[in-house]
C-alpha cells in the first residue's frame, strides 16, 4: 500500500522564506517555511490522504500491513536562512534519565522550559538538496581555532589564555563562554572579531558580524567561533552523533533522525537553554566533522551508510531505467526534483510524487519500482536493501 502525505510547514523565525515554495512551485507564503515534517512524531505528524494524522493511521491500519505502532524515524525537508540554535543531543541513555527527571518535576511535555520532551536519542543526518548547504558541526582543531584567535588581538586575549591551556578537551572553555560571568569578555571578542580581517577565517569572520547582527552578544556567537564550518555540496551529508554541537546555517536539505524531539540549547535562539544540561550532553573533544558522501549500490542508486539503527537513507535517481528498490520496513518516499510514478510490486499500486511530496510505503509491499525523471529520497528504519535496476 502506497499512503500519500502532506503536511504544513513549521514557521520556525530561521527559516527560508523561498527555498521550500521554490522546490515545490509554487508562491511564497510571506512567511519562513523552515521544516516540513514527514513522520508520525505527535508534535506534528504528516496527514494521509483521508485527513487522518499518520499517528492515527498507524494505530489503526498499521499492523494490517505489517507496520509497527510508530516509526523509529523522522523524515524532514529543511530550509534554512539564517543559523539555528546552537545544540546537542543527548545519548538515548541521556535522553531517558533526563525524561524521566523532568516527569518526575511535572513539568508540561509542552512547556517552553521542558528540555527533554521523549526518551529517545536523535542522531541525524542531513543531506543537501540545494547547490550548497552550510553547518556549523562539532569543535574545530585546536591549533586552527588558536590561529583564529590570534587574528582577533587583545580583545580575545582572555579566550586566547584558556585556549593556550586546553588540551583534548574544550570542556573547560565552553563552560566559561556560556557562563553570565563570562558576559563582558564575550562582547569583546565579538567586537574584535567584527573588527577583525583575515584570509584564512573570513567566513568565519563574516558569519559572527551576521550572527551578532542577529543575537547581539549572545555566547553562542564564541561559540561558533570554535566550531567547524561545514559546506556540503549537493548530495553530501552530515552525520551528528549525540553529544555533537552543531548548527545549521543556510540552505535546503533532506533531514532524517531517529524519532525524537530532544535538542538541548546553548545560544543563539529564543527557546529554552540550558547551559547546564548541554555541558553534561556535549563531546568536548576538538577534531574534524566527516562528510557522508553516498555509497552507489546500484545503477542510480546511492545510500548514506550510518553508525545507527534507528534509520537508513537512500537516495534514487531516475533516468532511462526503472529503479528497483526492495523495502526493509516502513518506508517514506519523498521526491525533491522531477516527476516520478512510485509503484509498490506486492499491490500493483502506484503513486505519482512531484518535488516536496512523499508517501508511506507499506512493509507488506517488499519493494518498489521508480520510474520518471527525477530524484527521491527513501527512508526506512535500518537497512534499505536495493536491487539492481531493470530496463525500461
């Protein structure tokens, strides 16, 4: 069975207001359009095709077909034009003492002060769709980050000593930018990093005059500045495991994670931050970001290979050849260019999905056929397994 879904974006104040409308085509709502969510997570699951939510759905067809109660994964489009929050998310471990914690306060699931809104962890990946998609992702390479702090001067000199005393750990550092004490040296190193000109670290230069024009002395700025700065081109991922601080920037990409809503801030938002819990949850470790670049499995088909079992990613593009596709669980399609006609083998149904549409497909189905011209994304929990292609 093949379940069309739709669903409203979130308009979250980061999001683009051009980069969704455009890759659906159609006119912009006036509005940011920062993520359309794919999924069944209750904080906003997608809606079938009968007006039911996929929550609802699941819970009373689901297990017809062979689906479990609820999916293990959450497929998103995002759309990016300004940086998210700095953050990390909690180890599942992590993720379900602090659930319980906060259950045991009676503090509202929904409530803005709530930390931890599941038990799960949320490792995810995003894969960029547009031309270039830019990220800030874990804590640069310290003798980078010092050449850096140099360029700054005087001004950066009490960021500069606690650097020259870190190791393998930026613990330490981190703890002191975020603090309230820490207030006055923060704003001058933004100052001096506003004032400051280098080769090397100009767009790291040019991002902190564009953050501060933002969130004016906000932490979370110092903090990028000892963060890798990721581009990742079209059909290139970014893993982040827990405890992993990162921020997107700019761009539009296809975002999937295990299925929870977990995200413990430490700047640059105004949601709930908690500079406590963030310092229990990050990795203070300093060191390059690897870039997940797809793994051909078959002719036009390539998977992001990741250290999780909570989800899989592929990626189909269709040509000439019918693309073969068996279904190791509950699958999303969704399609981010071209036309495409989706058929399961097992029911003979099919779907035509244009770019920003999707579809459930039933673990009953086994596999599906793609053909058209144009690229989709089909996630599933673990392991996607794909055949060979087969002439048109």
């Amino acid at each position: 069975m093949l379940v069309p879904l739709t669903n409203d974006p979130r308009a979250y104040a980061w999001g683009s207001t051009t980069l969704i409308p455009d890759l659906v085509g159609r006119a912009p709502s006036g509005g940011p359009e920062a993520e359309v969510w794919f999924g069944d997570h209750p904080a906003d699951p997608a809606v079938t095709a009968d007006g039911r939510t996929l929550d609802a759905w699941l819970a009373q067809d689901g297990a017809a077909v062979g689906s479990p109660a609820q999916l293990p994964y959450l497929l998103k489009l995002l759309a990016a034009a300004s940086p998210l929050s700095i953050q990390a998310h909690p180890s599942k471990t992590q993720a379900a003492a602090g659930f319980a914690r906060e259950e045991d306060a009676g503090i509202p699931r929904d409530a803005a002060d709530r930390t931890y809104r599941d038990a799960n962890h949320k490792p995810e990946l995003i894969v960029a769709v547009s031309e270039e998609f830019h990220a800030l992702a874990g804590l640069r390479d310290l003798a980078a980050t010092r050449r850096l702090i140099d360029v700054l001067g005087p001004g950066a000199r009490p960021l500069a000593e606690r650097l020259a005393a870190a190791d393998d750990s930026l613990a330490g550092v981190l703890g002191w930018v975020l603090t309230d004490e820490a207030a006055p040296d923060v704003r001058a190193v933004i100052d001096a990093a506003t004032a400051a000109d280098s080769e090397e670290f100009a767009a790291e230069l040019e991002l902190v005059r564009a953050m501060d024009a933002q969130f004016a002395g906000d932490p979370g700025i110092v903090v990028a500045l000892l963060m890798n700065r990721i581009t990742l081109r079209q059909g290139e991922g970014l893993f982040v495991p827990a405890g992993v601080l990162h921020a997107y920037l700019s761009g539009l990409g296809v975002e999937i994670m295990a299925a929870s809503d977990n995200v413990v801030r430490g700047g640059l938002t105004p949601k709930h931050i908690d500079v406590a819990e963030l310092m229990t949850v990050v990795d203070p470790r300093p060191g390059a970001v690897d870039i997940v670049r797809p793994r051909r499995v078959a002719d036009g088909v390539d998977r992001f290979d990741v250290p999780v079992a909570d989800f899989s990613l592929d990626r189909v593009q269709a040509a000439a050849d019918e693309r073969h596709v068996t279904v190791g669980g509950p699958a999303i399609a969704l399609a981010t260019s071209g036309e495409l006609v989706v058929a399961g083998t097992s029911s003979g149904a099919s779907l035509t999905l244009r770019p920003g549409q999707a579809a459930f497909v039933t673990p009953d189905e086994r596999s599906v056929r793609v053909t058209g011209d144009g690229e989709l994304f089909l996630a599933a929990p673990g392991e996607v397994r794909v055949g060979r292609s087969r002439r048109g």
